[in-house]
C-alpha cells in the first residue's frame, strides 16, 4: 500500500491512503492502552484492588476494553476493505 503524506493528499486514493494510515495508527494506540491496562490488572496488588472495586466500576473498566477492541476491529475491517 502506498501511504501518503499529509502534504501531498490532493488525490481521493492519497486521502483514502492518509485515512487508513490515521486509523492504523490510532488502532496501535489503542492496543497499547489496552496492553498497558492489562499490564497493570496483572499485577496482584493491582487485581486484589481491583476485587475490592464496587461491580459497577470494574463493569466500566470491562467496557474499556470493549470499546477499544471494537474500534482495533472497526480499523482492521476497514484496512481489509480499501486493499
């Protein structure tokens, strides 16, 4: 794939380029986050805090993960789509 730069996106396939560039790149941001976080959940001091957490705050920490894996495969679907 040839990625475009930002200063020479004059072209619908260099725009398209640059798009799927951002939205790769976000998505390796996001499973950083998510690394990072599951890094720290690891850790047994960190997963018996974790424990002692009301349901509902450890649901909303669940949901980050969700909400990150899903936006990892919304990229990933449309890189697939535009080669």
């Amino acid at each position: 794939m040839n990625v475009a730069s930002p200063h020479n996106a004059t072209r619908p396939d260099d725009a398209e380029a640059l798009d799927v560039a951002c939205a790769l790149d976000t998505a390796v941001i996001r499973v950083d986050q998510l690394q990072a976080l599951a890094g720290l959940l690891s850790q047994e001091e960190v997963a018996e805090q974790f424990s002692d957490l009301l349901t509902g705050v450890q649901v909303s920490i669940f949901g980050l993960f969700e909400d990150a894996l899903a936006d990892i495969r919304a990229t990933l679907t449309q890189t697939v789509a535009h080669e």
